[in-house]
C-alpha cells in the first residue's frame, strides 16, 4: 500500500470512530478510504493537524460534493447501491438545498482524543478568516464552535434536519 493509500486508511479509521452515525461514514471504511485519497489529491481541499484533532477544510465548497461524487464515482456507486432505499439517503438525494455561503469552509473536523483541548488548538492554529462550518443544529459540535469564536451566520433545513452555518471572521 502507497503512503498516501495508508494515511486514507489511517483517517478514514478515525473519520468512522469520531463521527459513527454521520452519512459519509454509513457508506463504510472501503468508501470512506477512497474520499480521503480523493482530498490528499485535491487541490481545493486541505487536511489540518494538531495532536489528535483533524479538519478538513475546502476552498470550494460551492462544489465540493459534485467533486467528491464525480471523482469516487465507481465506489461511491458501489457504496451507495445497498443504502438507495434508506430514508436518510433518500432524503439527502432529494433534497434540493443550494450551498448558501462563499467558502473556505470546514467540511469535517474530529478528534480522538476528545475534550482535552486539541480541537480548539486546531481551530486557532487555522489561519483563515472567515471560516465557515455547517453543524447541526442544538448539537454538541455548535457548542464546540460557538466556545471557539464562531457565531450564527444561517439556520436552514436540508435533507428534514436543522442545520446552522456558522462563521468566525
Ligand atoms: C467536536 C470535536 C472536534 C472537538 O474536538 P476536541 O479535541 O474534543 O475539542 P476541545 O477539547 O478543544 O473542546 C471540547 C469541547 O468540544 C465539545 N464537544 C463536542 N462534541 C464532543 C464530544 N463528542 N465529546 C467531548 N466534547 C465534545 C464540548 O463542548 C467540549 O467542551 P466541554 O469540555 O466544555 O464540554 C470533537 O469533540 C469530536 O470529534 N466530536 C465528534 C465529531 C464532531 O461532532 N465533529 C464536528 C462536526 S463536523
């Protein structure tokens, strides 16, 4: 196995661990795997570390998801095919939600060595200003961000879930 091949490994691992019930995840490690070689090749995407805290940040976000499907499309596919009928999927394939900030935007962020500081570090350690990141609404995560200098920019519905766009400028 390459050494980008086994650092995918390593994260998606970890992407499963920290964020169990999130969709990307449900669609297993070999799916997973493949989206993070997909952000190691990106150019529009970048991996930031500190300690055991991760974020995946895009500069595209307007396209991050046609670019993720696209680019993983015969495992995303494969991935996919035994979850179509599922109504988390469903809900998300059908939702018609447009992307409604500008970027750059965390697209995820997990730590696994949570609540000893690392995520916060990792937040004022990203130089980039604004910062967007799209939560769940009244979740643990919004606290997380909130503590972290972010506040409400959005609240909006996508796929039958209350979601919060936060900034911190
Ligand atoms: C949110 C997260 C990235 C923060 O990283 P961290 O290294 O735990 O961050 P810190 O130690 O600096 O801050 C801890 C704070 O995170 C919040 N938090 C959110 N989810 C948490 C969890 N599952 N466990 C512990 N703390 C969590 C709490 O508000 C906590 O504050 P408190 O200690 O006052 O209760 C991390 O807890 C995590 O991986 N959570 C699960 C994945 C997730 O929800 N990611 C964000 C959605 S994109």
């Amino acid at each position: 196995m390459s050494k980008t091949n086994e650092c995918a490994r390593k994260l998606a691992i970890s992407h499963l661990n920290s964020l169990p019930d999130d969709i990307l995840p449900s669609l297993g490690l070999r799916y997973l795997t493949r989206f993070y070689q997909f952000i190691y090749a990106s150019a529009s995407e970048e991996i930031i570390n500190y300690k055991s805290a991760r974020c995946i940040i895009t500069y595209r976000a307007d396209s991050f998801w046609r670019r993720v499907i696209i680019k993983t499309f015969p495992s995303f596919i494969m991935a996919m095919l035994p979850k179509i009928f599922e109504k988390q999927f469903r809900n998300c394939l059908w939702s018609n939600k447009k992307h409604p900030n500008p970027s750059p935007q965390i697209a995820f962020m997990f730590s696994t060595k949570k609540g000893k500081g690392h995520g916060s570090e990792l937040l004022r350690r990203c130089n980039l200003s604004p910062l967007y990141v799209k939560t769940i609404k009244g979740g643990r995560a919004e606290q997380f961000y909130k503590k972290n200098g972010f506040n409400e920019y959005e609240v909006f519905e996508y796929a039958k879930r209350t979601y919060a766009m936060l900034v911190k400028n």
